[in-house]
C-alpha cells in the first residue's frame, strides 16, 4: 500500500548511532590515513581510495560486512521502523553513506523490506572482490550547484525528486513527509518541506545550528528536536500516530495494532523549536 505518510531518513548519526564510514574505517585500522588524505580528497572519492586500500592489506568484503554489522543500533528505532511499515507509511532511506553499508546493515537488523527506497552512493564489488563506492551525482561532469550539500549529493534536489513522484502517484491526496536527520544537507533537504510536514532534527548537530542560525521563515515544516535513538524512536512513533488521529484515517490497515503500541509512550520527549529557542 502507497503510504499517505512518507518518511525520509538519512542513515548515519541518525538511523546509526555513528558514521559508518568512520566505523568502519577506525575499526580496520585505516583512519589514520584517511585523515591524511581528507584535505586533498572529496569525502566519497576517497571512501572508494580507502577500500582499495582494504583490500590490498587483505580485508575482505565479508571483514567490512562483519565490521558493519557491530555499528551501534539503538533497539528503539528499530521497533519504530517495524511499527511505522506495518501501519502503512512509506520509508525511505536518504543518504551519503553506500548501497553496500547501508544494505549490509539493514539486513543484519532485519529491517530492509521496511523500506521501499534506499538513496545513496553506488557500491559494486569487482572480480577480485574489491568494493568501490561511486558518487551518487556525477560532480565530475557538473555541479549540482548547492553549496550547502557535499559535491556527490545535494539532498535538497532529491528531496524535491521524492516529493514530486510521491504527490503524482497519491492522485491528488496530499502527502504528509517526515524527514529525519542530524547534517548540513539534511537541512537542505528540510528545506523542501512544506506546510504539515515535519522536520525531525537532531539537537546540537549540523542541521540543528543552521535551523537556528537561518531565517525563520526559510523551514516551512513543523521543527521537532531530537538528541538520541531513545527519543527519535519514540518521537517518530507518537508524531506518525498525531498524523494519523489528525487526518482521520484510522480505517488503514495495521493502525489500529499501531495505536496500541504508542499509546503507553510519552509524550514528553516531543518539543517544538521555540522551547528550544527560549530556554
Ligand atoms: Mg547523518
Ligand atoms: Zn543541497
């Protein structure tokens, strides 16, 4: 069932409670090199420089695998993703990471049939086992112009991609989006959002200090601030509940086992920007 509800995550300090790149990185003992190489590389082609460099110390594709599956994974969003799939939303995934990270780790988690769309960097592993990560938008040839986003991908101009089939495959009922995210492009991404939509930001990380330090205005989306996997579980789970009460559509499959689970969750990890803004 296309959801009414759609909500767009971007994976790592969000989903994961690190950066995968970082963790895998760090735990395969390569990170001194890559803080070396950063100032002369973009972030994306010198992920792809480090896996061959994996690969000819001898790290296989199943050592990262194995590697990735041990990133922190907070048990509350997982049960949130399991309770907002079955009652109908659409989840997708928005991010910087790579097809073969993100994958990797949804499966170890069981969650990837929960989502109907991943976004992210190409990933392939070649006849001798090498990964290589691709740039998701070929900065190379173009620019995508955003100077908030990293050159590989502006989070903004797929956001708007999202939101454009989204509305033309609901036949006129307009969609609600949730996005969910701790970056600067994901307050590129934020920025796509309209009038009841929800902008779920993490506090004290880079979408946090642009919404604070932008115009007001420029976030046409509800703001709700959140600080861990413990709070974005619940606050997802209750926001995608007030929507539901909200438009009236308790007649959708699955809502009603999805009301009974969030009914004993509080409420009081939900605050709005102004709390924020006044204490
Ligand atoms: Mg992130
Ligand atoms: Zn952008």
């Amino acid at each position: 069932m296309a959801g009414r509800v759609v909500v767009v995550f971007d994976f790592d300090k969000t989903i994961l409670d690190c950066d995968s790149d970082n963790w895998v990185l760090d735990e395969l003992g390569v990170n001194h090199l890559f803080t070396q190489l950063l100032p002369s590389m973009p972030w994306n082609s010198l992920m792809d420089r480090m896996m061959m460099e994996l690969h000819s110390r001898g790290k296989t594709t199943e050592d990262i695998a194995h590697c990735l599956k041990q990133a922190p994974f907070h048990p509350r969003i997982i049960s949130a993703f399991k309770s907002a799939h079955s009652a109908g939303c659409d989840l997708k995934i928005l991010s910087d990471a790579n097809v073969f990270f993100i994958e990797t780790i949804l499966k170890h988690h069981g969650l990837l049939d929960c989502f109907s769309e991943i976004i992210t960097n190409p990933s392939l592993v070649d006849n001798e086992g090498r990964l290589g990560i691709l740039p998701y938008h070929d900065f190379k040839s173009c620019s995508h112009n955003c100077n908030i986003c990293l050159p590989n991908m502006c989070k903004g101009l797929v956001m708007e991609k999202i939101m454009k089939i989204s509305c033309e495959s609901s036949k006129g009922k307009k969609k609600r989006f949730i996005y969910v995210g701790d970056g600067s492009a994901d307050f590129c991404g934020g920025l796509k959002l309209v009038e009841g939509d929800i902008l779920m930001a993490r506090n004290k990380f880079p979408v946090w200090d642009l919404i604070i330090s932008s115009n007001p205005l420029s976030i046409k989306a509800h703001i709700h601030a959140w600080n861990d996997g413990e709070e974005l579980g619940i606050g997802l789970v209750n926001l995608i509940n007030t929507i539901f009460i909200q438009d009236n559509c308790s007649c959708e499959p699955g809502n009603a086992d999805f009301k009974s689970q969030t009914t004993s969750l509080s409420h009081d990890s939900s605050f709005s920007i102004d709390d924020m803004v006044n204490s």
